[in-house]
C-alpha cells in the first residue's frame, strides 16, 4: 500500500483497553507514535499490588518511550512533551486534557468518542445510547477544544444496535468501527485533506442534544413501574457494568 501523506510524529494519550486497541492499530500505520501517555499505575485487587494501565502494556511491549504524570501541567511532563516534538496528539478514552497539553502538538489534538457527536457527550456514551434504546449509534473523531467533546468533527462512522444487544457488544463493535476511522482521520490531517466540521451544524432542526454523563452503581436500580421494554433496556444498557439491580 503506497501511503501519500508523510507520516506524522503522534503523541498517544488512553488508559483502558478501548484505547489500547486503537494505539495498536495506529502502530499498524505509516505514523510514527513517538511518546504514550497513561494513568499512573493504580492498587489493585485483594492484595492492592500496582497494576499497570492496558495502553502502558501495549507502550511496553513495542518498546515506546511512556509516561505516567499525576499532573498534567507540571514542568517534568512539559519537557517530556517538547522532546518528543509530536505533530499530532491523539487522545483516547483519557482523563480532560489542559489546554497547554492538547494545544501542544503542531497540528493540536485528535479525540475518538464512541458515539456519533453532537449526541451523546460525556464519559458513558455507548451506555446511554443504549439504555436510550437507540438503533444507531458510532464512533466520532474530533479536534479537542475547550469544551469537553464539543470540537469539530473530523469523521463518523456509524454502528447498528440490535434490540437485544447490550452494552458490552456494541462497545466492541464501535471500537472494531473507531480504531480505523481514527487512523482515516490522521492520514486526512497529514495529507491536508481534513475537513473540520461544527458540531452543531450535525443536528437537525429540532433536534435535542442527548447527554452520556459519567453512570453510578445507583442507575442500575429497576423500577418495576417503567414498561418492560424500558427495564430491558435498563438491564443491556449496564451490562456488562455496573449491573442493574
């Protein structure tokens, strides 16, 4: 495959296995991932020993320069970051980002959000869009901007969600979708040929914006007074996490 854009230095920012899969794909690219940024390793389990995030095994195991700050704005992370000298940042699945980190890289910061942006911002997307009883949701890149998963869009692609299906499947199924939309996405802004379009210009006329805020082990409750199809939707929306009850 003959690749026409010249590959970009990219910085990678993700914590969980979501975004380990798309730095493994990114890996499978031209581009050349010249830094990984991951959540410090955290107690865990019974015996509280140290785990490592999934997207540290994955820096780990292709021998890719990593780090892990608690602060995102401290001095240490900044020289890290001018020594690299990333033309692209691309956050996954991350923590917020100060505007001195994703403004940083040449090109600014590419984001991939599992849902099919303006709807569904926030930490639980695929969640809400399923406990929504949606049919159709999907996966989003976007640039990052000052308000949380509002930048403009780079590319969607869209993911069917059967009646019965549940949280965790369609998690899959718009990853499968997401880790190649990304790597499209940076090819387009390393080749010049991006088309950064605002979000709101996505909705149509009357259309609400529906929110994914972050979800707690109390929205698994069931309440017996909502209609079959409603508690349905309850139960494969948490499922596999946090469980209703």
């Amino acid at each position: 495959m003959t690749h026409h854009a010249p590959p970009l230095r990219i910085v990678f920012l993700g914590t969980p296995g979501f975004a380990a899969t798309c730095l493994e794909r990114l890996l499978e690219s031209h581009h050349q991932v010249v830094g990984v940024v991951t959540a410090p390793d955290r107690p865990a389990g019974r015996g509280r020993s140290l785990r490592a995030t999934e997207v540290k095994v994955v820096a780990e195991k292709h021998g890719l320069p990593l780090a892990q700050p608690e602060k995102l704005k401290s001095s240490e992370f900044r020289t890290t970051l001018e020594s690299w000298a990333p033309d692209l940042g691309v956050v996954v699945a991350f923590r917020m980002l100060p505007e001195v980190v994703w403004n940083f890289p040449r090109l600014g910061t590419i984001n991939l959000h599992g849902s099919l942006l303006p709807q569904y911002r926030g930490a639980a997307p695929i969640h809400w869009a399923v406990l929504n009883g949606e049919t159709v949701s999907g996966a989003t890149t976007f640039l990052l901007q000052h308000q949380i998963d509002t930048g403009h869009v780079l590319g969607r692609v869209e993911v069917p969600i059967g009646s019965d299906d549940t949280t965790g499947n369609v998690h899959d199924r718009i990853l499968e979708a997401g880790k190649h939309l990304l790597v499209e996405s940076v090819d387009a802004l390393a080749s010049g040929n991006a088309e950064a379009v605002p979000q709101q210009s996505m909705l149509l006329e009357h259309e609400a914006l529906k929110e994914a805020p972050k979800l707690f082990k109390e929205h698994g409750r069931i309440d017996w007074g909502k209609s079959a199809q409603e508690v349905h939707n309850l139960v494969r929306g948490l499922n596999p996490f946090p469980g209703a009850w």
